[in-house]
C-alpha cells in the first residue's frame, strides 16, 4: 500500500509540472526577500476612509474602489497612498458588518513607501460591532506569529491600530479597531522558490512533514474550518518538488472563539473550542518528529504569548487564550491523551 501510494505521489508531482498548474520549478531563481512591511513586529498606525456599506455592495474580483491609506512612518510623519479595495471572503463578507478588504496597490504608488513590494494584501478587521471584536483580532493575529515558528512556510502579517473612517454619506463616522495586513500568497511562494498551486490535490500526496506540522497546529488552536484538498482556507505550494499546506483564516478557531462561530456537527463537536484532530496517518517517526518540535519549542511559543498581553482589551481573553494553549501542550505531554486526542484520530483516507 505504502509503494503504491508514493508511486501515486511521484505521478502526481508529475502530472503538476507537465499540466502547468502554476507550479513550474524555479531552480536557480533568485528568491525575493521578505518586505520591509513585514520585517518587524512594531504595529503600524493607519487611516482609512470607505464606505463600509458600497464596498460590500459594489465590489467583486474584478471591481474596486479607490480611497487612499495614510500610515505613520517611522520618522512619525503620516504618509499618503493611494490603494483599491474591494470585499473579499464568502463567510464574513456576508454576515460581518467590517467586512475583510483585498486591497491592490500600483507599483508606482508603493515605490519608496513601506508598502514598495506589495501589490496585493489582505486587510483582516474585526467582524461584528460587538465588545471584543479587537481582541478576536489579537487572537487570529497570534495564530498566525505561532505557525511561524512551525513551519518556514507562512504568511508575513504585520497589526495595525487602525482609524477606519466609515463614510455615511456626507457624515463620516471614526471606528478605532485593531486589524492586521496579510501577504500575498505568490510573495510566500516566490520568498520559497516555488509557485502556488491551484488544484484539488489529496493531503496524502503533501509533504509529510509541512502536512503534519499543519494538523498540528489546526489542532492547537481548535480549528476545524479548513480543508487543505479543496484549498478553503489555505493555499498550496510547489516547493523543491513538494506540496506544502499554507493555512490562514483561523477565526473560527477555539482559540479565538468568535460569537460568530459555529461547531461543524459532522465532526462531533458541540463547540468550536472543543479540539478535533484532522490530519491523515503518516510514518509514525514524522509524528513523533512533530511532537517534540513542538515541545521543544514550548517555550517560545508562550513567549510570543505572553508577548500579545498588553494588546488585549479585556485582560481574560489574554488568560483564556493562554490557557487554550496550554491545554494543548497538556495534551501533548500526556501519552495517554496524545495518543486518545492525536495518534488515535489520525483519518485512514
């Protein structure tokens, strides 16, 4: 079975780079170097004017809207640029009253600007007018800095203090929300040498390792939304002849445990904080490999953590969220439950 398998895997590889489906090898390319958006952790204070209301109505993948974003620069000086937005996402662009934002930026606008290299992003804001909602985006900002500690193979954010300016005809209302800047896919493939990937293809024909350090990590912050197949939330890269999962979109995660966020029932699950282990079995050492990774690496993870407590608005969340993780690392430590919450679960298929 297993012969069978890595034959199936190598035909597959195959079949990607004789189809073209955007995943050509770029052996010998020089790799682009991350951003200078993303090269530190410092939020980035920013103001924006729209219509909450038009760009849910009067966008789609091809249609934008023109506003301008204003950021402080690091001499402290408020700097101009001119972007398009348009909403994007199925979930939240519907029922969120901030709707997330795909933002596209001219080469010639982002030239000598701490955008310059960035010509997509994706603006991630809170979703409902509720109390909370920042925290909610501390959350989902957090999972995000602790797969990179995981995986070399992940999105760059960079949070934002965000003066959002919700245009309401010829008033203009002020919202004060935390938010955060996600890279685009092309610029994580491109930093990796490889090339994004847009097809249906079968987890157990992914890198055995990204894949488990995935399902982990799906698992440590109680994620269930997502599947790595059909590409919903996450993409795939072709990387030194490999597929590599490259999760986002973690805010119907226990971790952040929205008020918007529902429990999938095919699961077994009554709530999205109850953790449900995804991933397929592999060779027993590449788990094992992956459970030390991330005990050996417990330290930093509650470093990064602990890191994120004075953006919390309501000092619970902070505990709520660190006791989240370290349920996990319980888990993780414990033989007994690993194997009942991990090793036991692993999908045949």
């Amino acid at each position: 079975m297993i012969k069978q398998i890595t034959t199936s895997i190598r035909i597959l590889y195959l079949l990607i780079v004789l189809s073209g489906l955007n995943a050509q090898d770029t052996n010998g390319k020089k790799l682009e170097k991350v951003t200078k958006l993303f090269r530190d952790d410092q939020t980035l204070s920013v103001i924006m004017s729209y219509s909450i209301k038009n760009v849910k109505r009067n966008t789609n993948d091809s249609t934008f809207i023109d506003t301008k974003l204003s950021y402080l620069d690091e001499e402290n000086q408020w700097k101009e640029i001119a972007v398009a937005i348009r909403a994007r996402g199925n979930f939240r662009r519907n029922k969120c009253f901030y709707t997330p934002i795909k933002m596209e930026i001219k080469k010639s606008d982002a030239k000598k600007t701490i955008f310059k290299g960035n010509k997509k992003l994706k603006l991630v804001l809170p979703c409902l007018k509720e109390r909370g909602k920042n925290d909610d985006v501390i959350q989902e900002y957090l999972a995000y800095k602790l797969y990179e500690i995981i995986s070399p193979y992940h999105f760059k954010t960079k949070l934002l203090d965000l003066d959002l300016g919700e245009i309401r005809g010829r008033k203009t209302r002020s919202h004060q929300l935390k938010a955060f800047l996600i890279e685009d896919d092309k610029r994580v493939a491109n930093r990796n040498g490889g090339k994004v990937v847009e097809s249906f293809i079968h987890p157990l024909a992914m890198d055995p390792l990204t894949s488990v350090q995935n399902s982990f990590f799906q698992f440590m912050i109680g994620n269930t939304d997502y599947s790595v197949a059909y590409q919903h939330n996450g993409k795939l890269l072709y990387v030194n002849s490999m597929i590599i999962p490259l999760p986002y979109d973690f805010d119907m995660s226990g971790l952040v445990d929205a008020s918007y966020a529902v429990a999938n029932e095919q699961l077994n699950i009554s709530s999205v904080r109850q953790r449900k282990y995804r991933g397929f079995k592999r060779d027993q050492k590449i788990f094992d490999k992956v459970r030390n990774q991330f005990l050996n690496n417990k330290t930093q993870f509650f470093n990064i953590v602990d890191g994120f407590e004075d953006n919390f608005d309501d000092r619970r969340e902070f505990s709520k969220t660190r006791d989240y993780i370290l349920n996990f690392f319980e888990i993780l430590e414990n033989d007994a439950q690993y194997k009942s919450y991990i090793a036991n679960q692993a999908r045949g298929k």
